[in-house]
C-alpha cells in the first residue's frame, strides 16, 4: 500500500489504492499526453451518475476554471489533481464500497452476559443520516455488537434510501398495523447495513415518501407515531422479546407509553425502554387527537406527571410532549454528554421532568465509529494517514484546494504539494445551518479567515429557507476569490475529505448536547476550535490553559459574541503560524486521542443490565 513521496513531502504516504489501480489503467494513455490535458478525475466513473450536475454554490466558482489538468508523481505513480473544471466535482467519483461490516472488531473481549437490544430510530448512518443522530445509532449498535450482544436496528423505510447500500435485503413480514381506526398493511424487511441487521418498516400509506429522510410532504408527527407501534406491533406479531428496546429522540418518544399501556397487557413482556436524548430543541409537540390516532387515549397523558407540555397549560388547545412523554414512560433516560445533562437539569422547561427523574437520567458521551471514520483506511480520501504517518494529510489538504480552486493551478509545475499552501491555514466547519450552531458566529469565522489569510470551506445545509438563502448570498460574494469556499449540500463523501484536509475544525454552536464534527475532526488531524458548550466543554480543551496541560488539544472560547470567536481563532492561526513544531505535535496528539465508542458503549451496556429482567 505504501508508496515513497518524492517532491516536497520528504517520508512516506498511502495512496489511497483505488486512486493507484486508476491511474494505472490510464497510464498507457497518459504517455500519449502531455502534463496538461483533459483528463478524466481521478477516481473512475463507470456510468457518471445522473446527479453528476454540479450544485449551485459549487458552480458558482467553477465557470471561470481552466479545463487543464496537472499530473504529479509520488514515486513511481502518477496522480491526477481535481480541478473545479472537472465534469463530475470530486467527491461525486465512484468510490470502492465500503463494507464495514467486516470491520467490526472481533478482538474486543465478549461480555458473559448477552443482551439483545432493538434500537428503533428515524436515522442510521450512513443510509439514512441527517446529523449526530444517525452516526451515533450505528456506531452504538456496532461497538455493542463487537462485545457480544445481539443488536437489531428498526427503522423507516424512507423512500430516499439507496437501496444498493443495503446487503441481502429481504422481505420477512406481511402485516397490519393500527392507525387512525384503520389497519395498514406494512411490510416489514430485514436487511444489513454496516454490518448491523436492520428492519425496515415500509407502510402501504404515503408515511415516509419523499427525497429526503425528513421534510416530506405527510404528517411527520403522524408518521413516526405510526413508526413507534408499528415496531412495536412487528415484535408482536414475530414473536421477538428483546431484553431492551432503545429509542432515540422524540420521534419514538411514543414507544414508550404504547409499551407499558398497551403491549405490556398483550403478548410482550420482557423488554425494558431506554430513551436517549439528542437534542432537546424538538418536544415532539403533539394533540391529545394525534396521539389517540395510533390507538392510545390521548387525554390519559395530558397531565403534568405524564406527557402535558407545561408551557401550554391553560392553553386552548393544551399540548402533549412525546419527548417528555418517552422521559416520563422510559426506564433508564440517557442524554449525550455529561455537561448536556447538568445544562438541562438547570435550565428549559423539561428540567424539572428531568429533576424527578433524575435517578435514571444518565449523561453518557457519544464515541465516533473509528472503523467507519479512519483516515488510514477511509475510500473516501486520495491519500490515507495516520498520527505516525501524518505525511497523507498534506496530500489531501492540496486536493480539495485543487478541487475547489483555492490554490491556482499555473503555478505548480512539477511540485506536486508547494509549501505555499503550508502557510495557509485551512478550516473547515461541517453542520446542518441551524440557529442551534451558531450561524452569526460561522458567518464571523469566513470574515475572521479572510482577514487573517487563511482559508475556510463550509459544508452545510439549512433546512430554513431563509437562512439557505443568506448563506447562498454569502456564497455568491465569496465563493469567487481564492480563500472561502460555502458550498450548501449534504455530501458524506465530501466530508470525510473535508475533515482529512483541514488544519482546523471549527464547532462554534450556541449550545451543542455533544457534538461529532469536533471528535471527527481531531481524529482526521485537525484542530478543534469551539466554543466550551455541553459536549464541546467535554472533549476539547484550551491549549492556552496553562492549568490543564495534559488535556490541552484545540481552541476554547465561552462568549457568544464575535470578538470572542475571534480571539480564538487568533490564536489558533498564530500558534499554526509561528509554532509549527508545537501545532505539529497538537495535530499528532488530537489524532491519537480516543474517542472511540470502546470508551462510552461500556457504559450503555451497563445501563442495559441495571433495568433488563432476566427471564
Ligand atoms: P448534529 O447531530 O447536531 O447535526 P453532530 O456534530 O453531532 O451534530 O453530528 C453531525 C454529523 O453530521 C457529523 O457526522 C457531520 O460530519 C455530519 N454533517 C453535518 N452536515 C453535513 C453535511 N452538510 N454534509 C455531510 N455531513 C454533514
């Protein structure tokens, strides 16, 4: 796999090996060419794919790219650089499958006792994956797996999901499931995903239609109260009795109360519930009608010790809350940082529902799924590295930049990664476009980078249209000169390279349960700026805080105001600039931290065994 690196990188490298195989197919071509010319990207298309059209933001900046192509040569193999030109943008190549599910560890050592656990969940990355949620579902489902325990994943069958990413797919149930007086044939198919088995719940009614995993054109609120006794009813009418069944969010916050009132007096006995909370920006707001339609009496929880949301009281209607409902009803409520969970026993309107329950209420740090995120290995990247062999990175920080025209391409003649780009400092800043993320604070950091020289790309999508569109006027203005680039899309391909580019990974949120990208991020090389908030104040820590050497690893500012986002990223850009030793050991040391689930996912089992019932 490995490769010498001549040019300015001095050690050694992975290329990442589908990126070889194809340049080596080309080869007899390319000694028909010349060092500039059109050639095909870099990894092969066998049939472009129909969505090969670029995106907006990201065409913004290509119209006035040259078409010429730059070969460089590490050792004896030729490399072809993307260019903003390229017919097909980079990170819409056809990659190698990843098949993780031969990547579950099998040298973790197997827990004596067993637990067979059914995750019901609206995302599981990466087929159904909006944000943390999906990443953690499956990241949880496959450490718990590699210890032993048999773990199944329930979830929609979204229309959008691709189905090739789902292997031995099969049709195992026929069934109907109650709905709003009605009986709705479902299907139900188990398949595997990464790994994990997974059921599908496929409703024969219009629930879960549409391009995406959220924001179709049915009732989301009824769809995921079909969701929770759908699943519940499968396990029914399959005869399955996991030990725990783990719900997530509010979407499946109504599991819980359909369980104990109402499968509990059928055929289901043994499972208990576990909910785990993400965010807690969505209530899941709900009618005591809505909650009736899937076969409940929904004004049996509409008081103050059950499901009523306080906040409407005297209200004319009152509302119900499916997340406090799944609190109130669940037997062991976990949220996703340990800080998380002391902001929300002091402050929001659920705290004091969270206070009574404060005996099963455990906060537990979400860990990343460092087979699936493993910049030595990932597909995705052109070339791979790892702490003790950093040299890769540079590599592909130099291959975004040529990709997305942040470094000119004339220059570069026969230096296949200048030391110019070493002084230029890249970040990255990877998010849903919420208010939740601190948006005036990302639009400060472009600001901030442009002033300081360095380079920031964001990768985002708002589900505001509003607030899509400011950034698409932001992108307009920037994405034309050579330091900022916005592109607003969801692209897993593009992140991964994003993070292997970076020097920097900015998580500037107003207020963040856990948070991922600063836990990729550092495992990828790049530095974590972000502002000390729940999971945030929980894994990185100021390199300036002279009381807590041992821990320091990123940038930390409190305020949410612009001046103190920008004196973090001050001293970010400084330290990057004038202690290259010093930021170089950062970036080996954020690299070989652990975050991995092998440190949390104990802690789940734990709470597993402490309410199962051994039968
Ligand atoms: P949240 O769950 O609030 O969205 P997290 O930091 O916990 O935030 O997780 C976000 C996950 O979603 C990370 O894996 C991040 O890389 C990914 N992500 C967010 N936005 C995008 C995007 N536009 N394209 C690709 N991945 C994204």
């Amino acid at each position: 796999m490995e490769c010498a690196l001549v040019g300015n990188l001095s050690n050694t490298c992975f290329l990442n090996s589908i990126s070889r195989r194809v340049v080596r197919q080309r080869k007899t071509r390319m000694l028909y060419s010349s060092a500039n010319f059109n050639a095909p990207p870099l990894f092969a298309h066998s049939n472009p794919p129909k969505e090969a059209i670029f995106d907006r933001s990201f065409s913004m900046f290509c119209g006035s790219a040259t078409k010429q192509r730059t070969l460089a040569v590490f050792g004896s193999e030729e490399f072809v650089w993307p260019s903003p030109a390229d017919e097909i943008p980079f990170w819409k190549n056809t990659f190698p499958s990843r098949d993780a599910s031969i990547q579950v560890p099998t040298d973790i050592e197997k827990d004596s006792n067993p637990i067979h656990i059914i995750h019901v969940t609206a995302e599981m990355a990466p087929i159904a994956k909006v944000g943390g949620l999906g990443d953690v579902v499956t990241g949880l489902a496959r450490a718990c797996l590699s210890h032993g325990h048999a773990v199944d994943v329930m979830l929609p069958f979204y229309e959008c999901i691709e189905k090739q990413q789902i292997n031995d797919l099969a049709l195992i149930t026929e069934y109907n499931t109650f709905y709003d007086g009605n009986w709705v044939p479902t299907n139900a198919y188990r398949g595997v995903v990464s790994g994990i088995p997974v059921i599908f719940i496929e409703p024969s009614n219009e629930f879960f239609k549409g391009q995406n995993v959220y924001g179709g054109s049915y009732n989301e609120l009824e769809a995921y109260l079909f969701l929770s006794r759908a699943c519940l009813e499968w396990m029914q009418v399959a005869g399955v009795q996991p030990d725990i069944i783990h719900v997530h969010e509010w979407q499946t916050g109504a599991l819980p109360l359909l369980y104990w009132d109402m499968y509990q007096n059928l055929s289901l006995k043994k499972p208990r519930v576990v909910l785990t909370i993400h965010n807690m920006e969505h209530y899941g707001e709900c009618g005591k009608d809505q909650l009736s339609k899937c076969g409940l009496d929904g004004s049996i929880y509409a008081s103050v010790d059950k499901a009523m949301d306080d906040r409407t009281i005297g209200h004319n209607p009152e509302r119900l809350s499916l997340l406090k409902g799944g609190i109130v009803y669940s037997n062991a409520v976990v949220t996703v940082s340990p800080t998380y969970l002391k902001e929300t026993l002091c402050s929001g309107w659920l705290a004091s529902t969270l206070l009574s329950n404060r005996d099963k209420y455990f906060g537990i740090l979400n860990g990343i799924d460092t087979v699936i995120w493993d910049p030595a290995t990932d597909v995705f990247l052109p070339a791979n590295f790892h702490a003790q062999k950093p040299e890769g990175k540079k590599i592909c920080k130099y291959y975004v930049q040529r990709g997305l025209g942040l470094v000119s391409e004339g220059t570069l003649a026969g230096d296949p990664v200048p030391h110019i780009t070493d002084n230029v400092p890249l970040i990255v800043c990877i998010t849903r476009l919420v208010a939740q993320k601190g948006l005036h604070l990302i639009t400060q950091a472009i600001k901030r980078t442009e002033e300081l020289g360095g380079q920031m790309i964001v990768l985002g999508k708002a589900p505001d249209a509003r607030v899509q569109g400011e950034f698409e006027d932001l992108a307009n203005s920037h994405n034309q000169g050579s330091s900022i680039r916005i592109l607003l899309m969801y692209s897993e391909e593009l992140s991964h390279m994003l993070y292997a580019a970076a020097d920097m990974v900015l998580v500037p949120s107003i207020y963040e349960p856990c948070g991922l990208a600063q836990m990729i991020g550092m495992r990828y090389g790049a530095v974590p700026v972000v502002r000390k908030t729940g999971g945030l104040a929980d894994t990185v820590f100021d390199m300036d805080d002279s009381s807590n050497r041992e821990m320091a690893n990123g940038f930390v500012f409190e305020g949410i105001d612009e001046g103190s986002l920008n004196c973090a990223l001050d001293r970010a850009f400084r330290h990057y600039r004038e202690k290259t030793d010093e930021w170089n050991s950062i970036v080996q040391k954020v690299m070989e931290i652990d975050n991995s689930w092998n440190n949390t996912a104990g802690k789940y089992i734990e709470t597993y065994n402490s309410i199962r019932v051994r039968w």
